[in-house]
C-alpha cells in the first residue's frame, strides 16, 4: 500500500510486525495509486514502489479493479497474455477466478509459476459465480475451468 508522509511517499508490504518501507522516486504533485500495488506520476509508472520502465503513465488506468491500457491486461508486471482474443475495455472480474468481457466467460488461475486464463464454455446468460473457484450455469458446474458432471449445479452450495 502506499502511503504519503512528511511529503515523501512510500510503499509498505509484508507483515504488520515486520513491514518492508520502501521509499518512492515520484513526483508528489502527480501522484496516483490505482491499486494497492500499481501506481503512477506523470512520467512513471510504479508497481510495489518499483519504477517499471516501458509503460506510459498516461495510457494506464484501473478499470473493474484490473491494471489496464487499451490492449493489455497486468496482473503484475507484464501483460498478461491469452490464448483467445478478450475486449479489454469490458473485461471484468465476476468474483473467485472467473471473468467476463463483453463476448464470453473466462477463468484466470495460477498455474505452476504463471497465470493462465482459459474461455469457458458456458452461458453467459445462466452464469453465477458461487464462491472458491466455483460457479455455475444452466448446463452445470464448475469448478475452476471443468465442468463437474456428477454434481447437481441447482443444489450446490459451498459451505465455509
């Protein structure tokens, strides 16, 4: 999270009981978070209170709650990349891994050391995020990106 103090601005993570500060090089006066972790000046753009060179501060903007310019997606510091098309300004978060854009339903997840986001085949209509990596529509249930043939989707419920 960034914080501003005495007019210098830092970046705090880690555990409460030990914090990791990390000073800032941004301009105050153009200073804007976007997220806990992405924020940007007029000449920069900051993710964990990193410069990251490459992005244009004026072409980055939080959208849904995701880091994004006009073509790309981050959800850290490179784009992400996906194996069909997504309409980048539509997409959004439905709750758990599970995405939509203005076409189709998506489920984002961290698989071995990188992000994977695969299209699911579903209707968009009947979707419903119901909790953890589950989400149902009228053909089913899923879990994460498969479909989970021997449970009733109508009946299912997460309990916590």
């Amino acid at each position: 999270m960034y914080i501003v103090r005495h007019g210098i601005i830092r970046f705090i993570t880690g555990h409460a009981s030990r914090p990791l500060v990390r000073t800032v090089d941004a301009e105050l006066s153009s200073f804007e978070t976007l997220s806990r972790s992405w924020a940007k000046d007029h000449q920069r753009v900051f993710f964990r209170g990193e410069a990251i060179p490459g992005l244009s501060p004026s072409d980055l903007h939080c959208s849904h709650g995701l880091i994004k310019t006009k073509s790309d997606i981050y959800f850290d510091t490179s784009a992400m990349s996906f194996e069909t098309p997504v309409d980048v300004p539509s997409f959004r978060p439905l709750g758990g891994p599970f995405y939509q854009d203005d076409t189709a339903l998506y489920c984002l997840w961290y698989s071995w050391d990188d992000f994977t986001c695969e299209r699911l085949d579903a209707d968009v209509a009947s979707f419903e995020y119901l909790s953890e990596c589950f989400a149902r529509d009228e053909a089913g249930l899923f879990a994460h990106v498969h479909r989970v043939p021997a449970v009733d989707a109508r009946t299912f419920s997460v309990f916590h």
